[in-house]
C-alpha cells in the first residue's frame, strides 16, 4: 500500500497545471428561532429568490437554507466568499439564527415541518412537487439533516498527463473523474473519522421511532464512538435505495443504472400514486423522482440548462466535476468548514485522481468499502477498530497513517504551485487526529458536551448563537453588501419574470420534463 506508481512523477515536470484546480462549497443550514425551534417563516425575503438566486436558496425546506460560492482557484479565495454569504444572511436574519450543527434542532411534528417554495411557476412547482415526494417516501424529519457539498475539478490538461484513455476531452474527463470516485470509494471512510461532527443527535429527532442509541441525557441521544450519525443508517437510509448500487467502473454502466432508478416503478410508491386530493404529491413512482434523489457520499456532475436532466447532460456533455456530499457541518467553525479542511480535501481528492484506481468487481460494487465506511461512521473511535482492506482486516489508526503518508506528496506540490503552506499544515492537523482519537471533532463535541453540562441541543444553540455574533460582529465592506443585495433583489424580479412566461400547464410540463430523459449513451459512445 506504500508504493506509488511512477507516473506521479509525472505532475512535476508539469506542475503548473494544478493551478487550474477550482472548488466551490454548498452549505446547508437550518433557520432556527432563538430558543433553537426549527423555524416556521417563510424564506426572509430579503435574501431574494430561492428559486433564482444563485448564492441564497434553500435545499428541503423553508426553513433549511443552502449557501452557494461560486468556483475559486484557492482556497482563501473560496471561504472568503463563503463567509461573505454567512456574514449577509446573518445580517438579514431578525431573531432567528442559523444551526451550526448537521444534526437539526428540535423539530415540530411533521405536518408543521414547512416544505421549500420555490413559487407558481412550473420550473418552482416541480422543484416543490418533487420535495413533496420526498416527504412522502423518507419522512420530512430526515430531509432536515445538513450538510457540506464540496464541489471539485481539475484542468483538463491533467488528463493527458495522467495518460487517461479517450479520444475525446469528454470521455478523458468522464473516465479520469470516475477514476477519482472509485479511489474515493475505497478511502472516504477517512473523511468519517477526520470530519465527521455529528455523534448526538436531540431526542426530538427519532420522537419514538425504533433506534440502537444510547442515551447520553434526558434531551440527547449517541452512540460513544460514533463520528458522523448523519452519514449512518441512522440517517439517509432507504430500503428501496439500499438495493440501487450505481457503478463507478465506466460512465456508460453508470448512466445505465441511473436511468433504470427514474424510469422503474417501485411497488411502494406506487401505492402512494402521484396525486391525493387533486393535487400533486411525487412527481413519479419510480424508484427515484429523478436523478438527484440518489443519496450517495460524493457524485459526477455537469451544469445542465434549464429543463435538462442530470444524466442527460452527463451523457451529452460527460463529466465536468465531482460533487463531495459526506462533510457534516463543522461546529467549532463559524462557516461549517475550517481552512484546513478546504486543503486537505484538495490534497486528498487530487491523491484519489492520480493514483492507480482499478475497477471495482461484482458488478462494479466495492461491499467492503460500502461496509469501511458504514462502520467508522458509528464506532470510527472505537479502541482496536479494524476495517477491511482487500480482503485482509488492517487497524484503523495504521491504515490512516499509511494514507495521510501516501497523500503528503500531493499537499506538497499544492503548496509549491500555489506559494503556501497550507496543504501541508492541513496535513498535519489530520495526522494529529490519526494519532490522537480525541481531537476529532466528535470526540471534541462529545468531551464539550459533558464539561458543559447541557443538552446536545443547548449545547448547539449556545455555539450557533457565538457564531452569530462572531458574523455580525463587524460590518460587511459596502461594495460586498451592494452587490449581494444587488443579486437578492435581481432573483425577485427573474422569479417573477419566469411565472409570467409560462404558457403551459404544469401536467405538460411535467410530461415534457419526463420525456427530457434520454437513453444514456454518452456521445462519443454513439459516435464511434
């Protein structure tokens, strides 16, 4: 496991490319009132559209707001902006604050749980309808559970020099990416023990529902070594999507089994059927709505137009990033994600890039890597824990020092070709955390929790409500709130401008939208 194949020596002749590497975070946040209930407003208007503006919408519900950056060359340069977006929407918020926690605050009943409105066009109707649906199948408590999206590319000269197969930048892109997913398969049970920030969650969350935790007090339930319940079976677990294994071996394997999930009937949600009471409740029975209800540690993604699906863009166009969905909100951290983190995610996601990657057997589906992960999400600080390397147990700690060895490199030529020294400083603070269980940030929150004496619940609302403070503790430069008010006040207008172009209705244009999915044959498949 410590040889690296020759070609990374490749990258150094060349090592300028890497400048190209651009990131971009979405980070999700409950709106909680000032005694940590999920609120029930309406999305403050003063952050605009949630349908049209492309830095403050919401994810699941009104209350569940997701912040979007756009793409950075650095990671400065990125969590500038996020915390320019956080500093703004703390500004707007008039007594209600935002959960620094991934695990949500305390949750009314699930009829008072308000749904994300998006308006009356057919564009903000289906992304509504679609929300409906996911009610209907999974409960609303678990679309409340929040998150860091850690958006990732690369130049597209890196493919060439990493000598990925294809006879075009497309199918290069579409190969090398998913090369990087399958090595992120087999390694993110790491990304579990480093970051994981969600051991406890409040009572309020399962309200009697059959669960294996322990109590921890009267208001908060874990599990000791648990690093991430959010990532659990705890948390996005599904019966029906527990049996879609999507394949990560070829783009054209994968596209197959994607479009087999939104055009297949499941008997469960047939039962439901699309309509109660003359109103849209799902927008279909299939086993997905569509392509994004997929819950999965990381995806392949392109920028689609509007009314494009996912899979048919990816099969048009291939590959153009990958989408990390696995961070839990960082609590000790005013945004949800420390520098440090950016980095070492940078350096890891490069490491699974280049390095060897072979294909996954039985179908294109890696059980043990399914399993790695799975375990360290709820025992990852276990004493003695062993995992499943290739077939072969391998302790915890001891593969953690072997992987943080192997992507040292790589934070190295980050920091050369970007003039730093934060790569390799990120790296350090995770080898700290191999070697010394109890600063992972679940360990961190749990120690927190019992020298502080409150419920995970007061706890959270006492941390969010310091990082509130923290953001609006000093103004925002002029031009920085002109031009996020500037945006607000566009996406008002463009949401209003996209009603009133509709001349269809929302069952045609449901039908089209349907009729939109393609047969997913890349192009450059077809063209050969």
């Amino acid at each position: 496991m410590n040889q690296r194949p020759e070609r990374h020596t490749l990258l150094h002749p060349k090592a300028s490319v890497l400048r190209g590497i651009m990131r971009g975070i979405e980070k999700e946040g409950l709106r909680v009132d000032l005694s940590g209930a999920l609120a029930r407003t309406p999305h403050p208007q003063q952050l605009g559209s949630a349908l049209t503006n492309p830095k403050i919408t919401t994810d699941y519900s009104e209350a569940l707001l997701e912040l979007i950056t756009g793409v950075h060359g650095s990671v400065e340069s990125l969590l500038g902006e996020l915390e320019d977006i956080h500093r703004f929407v703390a500004s707007k918020l008039q007594g209600e604050l935002i959960w620094n926690q991934s695990m949500p605050a305390l949750l009314p009943g699930e009829a008072d749980i308000p749904i994300g409105w998006y308006g009356t066009s057919n564009t903000g109707m289906l992304k509504h309808v679609y929300r409906r649906g996911l009610a209907e199948r999974y409960g609303k408590a678990m679309q409340c559970i929040a998150g860091v999206h850690y958006n990732f590319s690369l130049p597209d000269d890196i493919w060439a020099l990493l000598g990925t197969e294809g006879n075009s930048i497309e199918e290069q892109r579409s190969k090398g990416y998913l090369a990087l997913i399958r090595n992120f398969t087999r390694y993110s049970w790491l990304l579990m023990y480093l970051f994981g920030a969600s051991p406890a969650i409040s009572t309020s969350f399962v309200k009697g529902q059959p669960h294996q935790l322990e109590r921890f007090d009267d208001d908060t339930l874990y599990l000791p070594y648990a690093t991430s319940l959010r990532m659990s079976d705890l948390g996005y677990n599904n019966k029906a999507q527990s049996e879609l294994q999507l394949c990560y071996n070829d783009i054209e394997t994968f596209l197959k089994r994607l479009h087999d999930a939104v055009t297949t009937p499941w008997p469960a949600y047939e039962a439901i059927g699309t309509h109660r009471n003359g109103e849209w409740i799902q927008l279909n029975t299939n086993l997905l709505q569509i392509e994004n209800e997929y819950y999965s540690s990381i995806r392949p993604k392109r920028s689609v137009e509007r009314g494009e699906r996912p899979s048919t863009a990816l099969a048009a166009r291939g590959v153009q990033y990958i989408e990390v969905r696995c961070l839990d909100i960082d609590p000790f951290c005013p945004v949800g994600i420390p520098d440090t983190t950016s980095a070492f995610m940078d350096a890891f996601l490069l490491f699974c890039a280049v390095e060897d990657s072979p294909f996954f057997p039985n179908n294109g589906f890696c059980r043990d890597s399914n399993d790695n992960f799975g375990i360290v999400s709820k025992r990852g600080r276990e004493p003695g824990l062993k995992l499943v390397r290739q077939n072969q147990p391998v302790g915890l700690q001891e593969w953690g020092r072997e992987l943080i060895e192997r992507i040292g490199p790589y934070a190295e030529l980050l920091d050369t070709v970007n003039n730093t020294t934060l790569h390799t400083q990120a790296l350090q603070v995770q080898a700290q955390k191999v070697n010394h269980v109890e600063e992972t940030p679940s360990a961190r929150l749990l120690a927190d929790l019992r020298a502080s004496g409150r419920t995970f619940h007061d706890y959270t609302l006492a941390q969010s409500l310091a990082h509130h403070q923290t953001l609006t503790a000093s103004p925002l430069a002029p031009e920085t709130v002109a031009n996020l008010q500037r945006t607000a006040t566009e996406s008002l207008a463009e949401q209003v401008a996209i009603e009133n172009s509709d001349t269809e209705s929302f069952d045609t244009y449901v039908a089209k939208y349907h009729a939109a999915l393609h047969a997913p044959v890349p192009s450059w498949a077809a063209a050969q």
